[in-house]
C-alpha cells in the first residue's frame, strides 16, 4: 500500500526529453519493510539498473544500492518498438500497433513491414481464440 503520493514531481524522458509527472511515495513491501519509490513516470515507462560488470561507466559494486534511474515516455518505446526485448513485448507491441499504426506505416517502410508482420501475428492469435 502507498501513502502520502507526491504527484507534483517531474522527470523528463531520457531519450526526447519531454517532461512527465513524476510520483514518488513510500512503499510497505510483503515483508514489512519500507522502500521509497523515486522514480513512477506517468505516460512512460522507468528503468533502473545497479550498473553491471562489461560497462564502461557504470558499475559500482558498492553495496549500497548505488543506481540508475532513467524514464522513457511511452511515445519514444512506441516509435522504437523494434528494440524492445523481454517477456512483455508482445503487450508494448499490441499497444504500438492500437496507438500509432498509421503514423508508423508512414513513418517508414522497414515499420510498416514490423506491423503488418504483427497484424498478421495477432490475427492469427485472434483465430485461434
Ligand atoms: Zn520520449
């Protein structure tokens, strides 16, 4: 459960920099414990990462949490669609595909290519419901 939301925050997009509502409230967490979150962009998505071995500027092993935090807006992971890995990519895709088939058909044809491949993927889905 939260409490006491700040919702008056901002954060911009880490990859156009349009600015988003930022919440940030503490958390009580199923073991009881208290964690405070920074970083929830409205109309986007937030990433963190605690570095990693095989990067060149971030990984600081320091044992105390040290990290990233980065929001992305849900326009900038739509247009880029494409790169998106990881088991909920067939949810990003769908939504692409309700909320700006027609711009990315125009945009250019390798993503027209990308939709009509995904249409036909969920039309078959569709069929075999
Ligand atoms: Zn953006």
């Amino acid at each position: 459960m939260s409490e006491g939301i700040d919702t008056e925050g901002k954060i911009e997009c880490f990859c156009c920099g349009k600015e988003l509502t930022n919440w940030a409230y503490d958390v009580t967490l199923r073991n009881g414990g208290r964690s405070f979150v920074s970083v929830h962009p409205m109309g986007g998505l937030h990433f963190e990462t605690y570095g990693h071995y095989g990067s060149r500027i971030f990984d600081p092993m320091d044992g105390k949490g040290t990290k990233l935090d980065i929001a992305i807006c849900d326009e900038c992971i739509i247009e880029k669609v494409k790169r998106v890995h990881g088991t909920g990519f067939n949810h990003v895709r769908e939504a692409a595909l309700e909320e700006n088939v027609e711009y990315k058909k125009e945009k250019d044809a390798e993503d027209a290519w990308l939709i009509e491949a995904i249409e036909t993927q969920l039309k078959e889905l569709d069929n075999n419901d």
